[in-house]
C-alpha cells in the first residue's frame, strides 16, 4: 500500500509550473461524443509515459522523470512527487516502481513525497519492463530479453536471457509467453523456465511502434496501421484485420471491445474492436499537440503530452 506523506519544500518549484485549465468539455472529432476532455494540466517538457495504478497516475517527463500524481478523489492530477531519472519506461508493482532505462532501477514508493532508489542494475539498455510475481521481465535494445530476480529488491540478479539481433522496443505478456516487437517483426517466447528460454515464433510485422494483448488477440500500433493478430495458436499468429491511420502512433490499449490508441498529432482515436477482424472507428479526440502514451481507469483516460497530460472521459 502507498503511504501519502507531506510535501516537501522541494515540490514547491514543481508545484508554479503546473497550471489548472479551464475543464470545459469537448467533443472528439469523430463527432460521436464517446471522447470528451474533463482536464488539461500542463507540465514542462515533454510527457511521453502515463500508467494509472490504484488510484494514482505515474508519468515519465523528459525533465522531471518519474512523476507521481493523486488522482482518487478526482479527476485533476495533483503533483505528490517525482523522481528525476528520465528512462524508456516503467512499471508499477506493489510499493515499487521498476524503471528501464541506463540500467534497470527499482524505486520506493512508500513516501511519495521522498522517492527513494532501491537499487540499480548496470549494464542493460533496458527499453520495457514486465513484473510478474518474483520476476521482472526486460527488453534490452543491444541483447534481447532477460529475465531478472527481484524476489529481494535490494538484491537483484539474471537468471535467464535470450539474445535478439534487432532492437525489441516493446514487450507484452501472455502467460506463459513474452511477445516483443521490433523494426520489423514480433517475436513469441515462452519463459515459464528462466532457464530454458525458448522462441516459439517470429511474425513480420513492418509497421510496429506499440503492443497490447486482450484475450487472444495482438494490437499492433505503427506508422500507418493499427494491426490485429489472432494468437490462440501462439505458434503460429495470423493477421486477421487492420485500420489505417493518418499519423504514426506510439501506444495503444486494448479493452474488450474497445481500443483506444495515442495517435501522435492527431491525438486519441477511439476504435470498436468487438469484431476484432473488423475495427471500426468510433471517435477520436485532437489534443492539440502529439499524444504520446495512454491509460485508463474506470471511465477516465489520462493521455500523456508534448506539454502536459490531457484527462479525458469516455461517454458511453
């Protein structure tokens, strides 16, 4: 469980550069009104992550790093601590944060307000990261996947790797398999046996920038294509539908029927998935300047921005 405590004097430099705008809605260009902004809170710099956990929004800025904000009571995030190191990405597990980036770094989340590091572990170039029980699971841009024990925090030590000769950006789980993308393709292993690394496929894919899987399907989100893989038979993807975007994208999640994707400069697109074969659009949302990453509670989203983070509702 997190523990809020006070401020310290040092947020009060963060807290003047973040400004309320006026929360009047809008609706998306799509012309549905299932996407409307609540809130806009601007952030210097570029806010390129948003991962929403258990009532608290995380984001990673090119100059702050690691923030934390509270977003329980309402909608409005509200600054409670950050933690300058600025990396790929990162994951929230328990009372951690697990970074990748220069290294792979495990931080304390106990006191919001004095983020504190746990430990580092050199030598990786680490581009994503998955926790799943005493495991953290690691893209490494010049190796490929390793598998890292972190059943002891401020010990952590490689128990399984598997080399990769193409930059792995983004990784995904579907137990008992990691599935990765890369420049031109998507790899499948399976690392139920850290030791015992296996590849089970390697699927082309040439429009490949962000990864989610619901159930037994692939969201694929690249330059100009929203790409939907069958992989029931995680042997052998198969492609089964796609829709074409305008701009490059950088992430996408995947609901059960629906899919919401960070579509760059033509901000949030909204597409209806329940025929996963056949996505269609339903609405989308310009957040006036490159929306870069997503996530989702309750009926909520929270896009990271070049300028901030925009908050939007989803009108069912």
């Amino acid at each position: 469980m997190i523990r809020i405590s006070w401020i310290v004097p040092a947020l009060v430099a963060i807290l003047l550069f973040i400004a309320s705008c006026d929360s009047s809605s809008g609706t998306g260009v799509g012309g549905s009104g299932f996407l409307y902004r609540i809130e806009t809170l601007p952030v210097d710099g570029i806010t390129y992550r948003a991962k929403v956990d258990d009532g608290y929004l995380f984001t990673m800025n090119d100059e702050y790093g690691l923030m934390v904000f509270d977003v329980q009571l309402s909608s409005y995030p509200n600054l409670l601590g950050y933690y300058s190191n600025v990396a790929s990405d990162f994951v929230v597990s328990g009372d951690y944060a697990y970074i990748a980036g220069d290294g792979f770094e495990i931080v304390d989340l106990t006191r919001l307000a004095d983020i504190e590091q746990v430990t580092h572990y050199h030598g990786i170039n680490a581009t994503d990261v998955i926790v799943r029980g005493d495991y953290a699971y690691v893209s490494d841009a010049n190796y490929g996947l390793r598998i890292l024990d972190i059943s002891t925090p401020y010990y952590i030590f490689e128990v399984g790797s598997y080399f990769w000769g193409f930059e792995t950006t983004e990784i995904a789980m579907k137990w008992p398999y990691v599935l990765g993308i890369y420049d031109s393709g998507m790899w499948i292993m399976r690392v139920d046996d850290p030791d015992h690394i296996s590849l089970v496929a390697d699927y082309g894919i040439f429009d490949s920038n962000a990864l989610d899987i619901y159930g037994d399907y692939a969201y694929i989100a690249g330059e100009s294509l929203v790409t939907v893989l069958n992989i029931s038979d995680i042997d052998e993807p198969r492609e089964i539908g796609y829709y074409s975007l305008f701009s490059p994208s950088y992430d996408v999640i995947a609901t059960s029927s629906k899919l919401f994707v960070a579509a760059g400069m033509n901000g949030v697109i909204a597409l209806d998935v329940s025929t996963p074969s056949a996505p269609a659009l339903i609405d989308s949302y310009y957040t006036g300047n490159n929306a870069w990453s997503l996530d989702i509670e309750f009926d909520i989203i929270y896009v990271a921005c070049d300028f901030g983070i925009e908050v939007l509702r989803i009108g069912y």
